[in-house]
C-alpha cells in the first residue's frame, strides 16, 4: 500500500511542469560536480523536483552521506534522459 501510495502521489505531482525552486536548485547545486549538475539540468522540472525531494530526504535520514551519496540520490533518474521515460511510462 505504502508502494501504491509514493507512485500516486508521484504522478499527480508530477502533472506540474513547474520548474524547482531557486532555493531547491541551489542545494542541489551544492552537493553535485559539473558533469552531474549538465546531467540534473536536462532532466525534466518534474524529474528534478522528484530527485531533489529525494536527495533531501536521503540527506536529512543521513546527515553524514558522503557528497557521492547524495549526488546518487539526486540522479536516481537520470537514466529517463536515454530512455525516454515520462510521466505516463
């Protein structure tokens, strides 16, 4: 149910194309190198608001994470660039 839960809410937030806030592209520009931050940026703004809703949570369960670590977290989906996935996919 928990599961089930995550990917509805997932979809209906990610019906916005709303871009991450100014503040939310700061941390995150923060906590990834050069290369990671062209890969982030062509992901799509739902895609980023996810990756960065992600990658905050990961670092706030592990204040410790090495900037790897959360730089993993805010990629988790940067595979969709390739493949093509969307919302509805």
């Amino acid at each position: 149910m928990k599961k089930l839960w995550h990917l509805a809410a997932r979809f209906f937030t990610s019906l916005s194309s709303e871009p991450p806030s100014a503040e939310t592209e700061a941390w995150v520009a923060e906590h990834l190198l050069p290369g990671e931050q062209a890969l982030w940026d062509r992901m799509s703004n739902q895609d980023r608001r996810h990756s960065a809703l992600v990658g905050r949570r990961f670092a706030t369960m592990d204040p410790s994470a090495s900037r790897q670590l959360v730089a993993g977290a805010l990629l988790h989906d940067v595979g969709k660039l390739e493949c093509g996935l969307g919302t509805f996919s």
